[in-house]
C-alpha cells in the first residue's frame, strides 16, 4: 500500500542529505511521528512518502531515510527565505493556500492509495483534502481549544480555518473522546477511528521504582498553556511541609517566558529547588523519569499530551490537571491522579501526599504502565493505523461501486 503522510518533521534529523539553508536543530520534535512512521516503514506492505513543509531548505527536494522517503517541500516568505513570521502569520491569514496547494500537486506525483494528514494546526489536513484521493485526519491539538485559553487574532482566525476543514473531512482519527467530541460537534457525519500515539521504545525499556527523592518532574513546552507558573506556586507550598522538594523543567519556551518563570522561582525563594534543563532528547528524558518520584503536568489545554503518555510508560505516578483529553488517559486514583486546573492549593496537596507515599506511588506508577504500555506501544499502533487505512479504502471503494451502479 502507497500511503502518503502530511506530517511535521524535524528537519535536523534528515540535514545529512538535505541541502539546508544552515545546519541546526530545528523543529518540534515530533516523537509521535517519528515513532509511528519507523514502525510503519519495517512494514513490507507499506511504502510510507511523507511530506512535510519547511523554511530552511532553499528548494524542494526528496531523500530517502530509514526505509522513508521524504518529500521537504520549502514555503514560509516568498524570495525572503525565511518562514512566516509571528507577528504576521500570512499563511493563516491566508487560509494556508498556497501550502496547500503545494501540497496538492506533491500528492499527485506520488498517487498514493490513502493520504494521512496529521493535525489541524497547519496546511496538512487542506492539501490532503484538495488532493482528491482518500484521507485520513489525525487530530492532535485542537485550535479552537487553544483559542479559549489563549485568545489572539491567530487562533481565532485559524479557528474557522480548523472548522472547515474538519467539515469537509469524512475520517478522522482521534485520540480522546475529548478531540473526537470535537470533530462530532463540528462534522455529525464523520467516521472517527481511534488511534493512539506511538511512544519511543525508549520509554518502554526502562522501569521506573519508587525511590527515596522528593523530586518533581515537568516534561513540556514552556508556554502559558502547559501551566508552568501554577505548579511553582504549588511547589512553594509544598515545600513548607517537605523542605527537600525539587522541581526539574524539561523543555523550551521563548525567552521572554522563560523570564517570567526565573523572576517567578526568585519570588517564591525556590532558586535551589528548581532545575531548568531545556530540550532533551528521549533517552535524556527517559532517564529524568528515572531519578525524579512523580511527575506533574498542570496544564490547562491539552488534548493527549505525549509527554504525559511517555511518563506513564515508563511506570511513572502522575499528577495531572483534569481537562480536555487528559480523563481519556488516567483513570484517576487507579493510574494517576487527576487535579482541576488552576487549583494551586489541591495540586500542593496531592503533590504532598504523593511524596509521603511510596506504595501508593508504586501501585500508581505500575498500573500507569501496564495501561499505558498496551495502549501506546508502537507496533500496536500500526496494526490499528493499516486497519483504519484499509476500512477507508474499502468505504470509498464502496462509494464509488455505488455511484457507479446509479449512473
């Protein structure tokens, strides 16, 4: 089966064979994307092209990786060489037309049997759409959510952009039943498969134990959203009743949060109580996992946070805030803890009591893992993606015997 993949892609990891307008890492790191496509890829039935978009590549071109070929197509400013600024996001603006339409004419060359946009958030699940051949949208975040505890001209115009696109989609594969309410709500008449993130199998060779540290862990993008400055609040107020909590922050953020979050640990005295460790890869993360008792993600919207799913594999106890997909991933006091959000005073506690408490850490963290290495593991994932891939072609085979027959 030819599938085509519209898919974000960090670049770095193919800069050997690309010809880069400069070398660097760049890009999100896109775990979930890489883990499911190399799982695909073994796959002696499949033959995976995925098509990503970029700004610091000088021009179009394809290359082969890891049994994948990759189709980096350049966008961002015309003749500037550089991608859409955030101050002046054209291509939402725009309604991505012009990514989509490159898209488009990318997926024609390749005539795949299926085409698998992944996520709302940029020109995939359009260029997908406009191609004319069978498609799949993954829903990952849901900017319309994101609207709601983030409001700017960005989010609100891409917002009705997001809509369209799930109106005009018939399949969709979704991860909650929070992002599947979503595409109900908008597209009555959608077909939604439900397909799970494939976690690193980094993740699942290592076993975490409980462990005699009052350490706290974050794994996340620094950002307003994943609600960094509520947990140091709560960590202040630990603190008073366990003097040797730590907090470690893995992750970036832009400067100017990041900023606030070092001027918000001198506020609360917490300058030796907390670690910021940027970006890591998976197998520095695997190993934070390892030396920290619980971690924490206090976030006010999120759909499946990878993060979360990563620390739960590992056999991590959880503590995380009680919104969008997350009650689709814990089932709370059974294999992880569910706290609202913005609930400074309850996330201490639980927090607290965690701490003082291996066996409830241990029975956490091993229900944690047993859940979630079921659910995420990687080979598992493709089975059920090369499942929904064949239903789609056989309905739209359907279709078309059907529409033959009446005309």
């Amino acid at each position: 089966m030819k599938i085509a993949w519209l898919a974000p892609y960090p670049i770095s990891l193919l800069q050997r064979k690309l010809q880069l307008r400069r070398e660097g890492r760049t890009g999100h790191a896109c775990s979930w994307i890489l883990n499911l496509s190399r799982a695909l890829a073994c796959r002696r039935d499949v033959d995976l092209h995925l098509i990503t978009l970029t700004a610091w590549v000088a021009f179009d071109q394809r290359v082969e990786h890891e049994g994948i070929t990759f189709h980096v197509l350049k966008n961002g400013i015309p003749f500037l060489n550089r991608g859409y600024p955030p101050s002046f996001p054209l291509d939402v603006f725009t309604g991505f037309w012009a990514d989509a339409n490159h898209l488009a004419d990318e997926i024609s060359l390749v005539k795949p049997d299926v085409v698998h946009a992944h996520g709302t958030e940029s020109a995939f699940a359009r260029g997908a759409l406009d191609s004319g051949y069978p498609v799949i949208v993954s829903v990952q975040g849901i900017i319309t959510e994101y609207q709601k505890t983030n409001p700017s001209l960005r989010f609100r115009i891409h917002s009705k952009w997001e809509q369209r696109e799930v109106r005009r989609g018939k399949y969709f594969g979704c991860r909650t039943r929070f992002d599947a309410a979503f595409v109900e709500h908008v597209n009555p008449r959608a077909r939604i498969f439900r397909l799970q993130e494939a976690i690193s199998p980094v993740f699942f060779q290592r076993d975490w134990k409980t462990n005699a540290s009052d350490g706290i862990l974050f794994v996340g993008s620094l950002e307003q959203r994943k609600g960094v400055d509520f947990l140091l609040e709560a960590l202040a107020l630990v603190r008073k009743q366990r003097p040797n909590a730590t907090l470690t922050l893995v992750g970036e953020g832009t400067s100017d949060y990041v900023n606030k979050l070092r001027q918000r640990v001198r506020e609360f005295d917490l300058s030796n109580a907390v670690f910021f460790r940027g970006r890591l890869e998976a197998s520095q993360i695997a190993e934070e996992h390892l030396c920290a008792r619980i971690f924490v993600l206090p976030t006010l919207n999120d759909n499946s946070p990878n993060t979360l799913a990563e620390a739960m594999v590992s056999g991590m106890p959880v503590i995380a805030s009680a919104v969008g997909g997350i009650p689709s991933m814990i089932d709370d006091g059974t294999d992880g803890i569910l706290v609202p959000p913005k609930d400074i005073p309850i996330l201490a506690s639980k927090i607290i009591e965690l701490l003082g408490d291996s066996q409830m850490c241990a029975r956490l963290g091993s229900n944690a893992r047993n859940v979630a290495r079921s659910r995420h593991d990687p080979d598992r994932v493709a089975d059920e993606t090369m499942a929904t891939y064949r239903e789609v072609l056989e309905r739209e085979s359907s279709v078309l015997t059907a529409s033959g027959l009446n005309t």
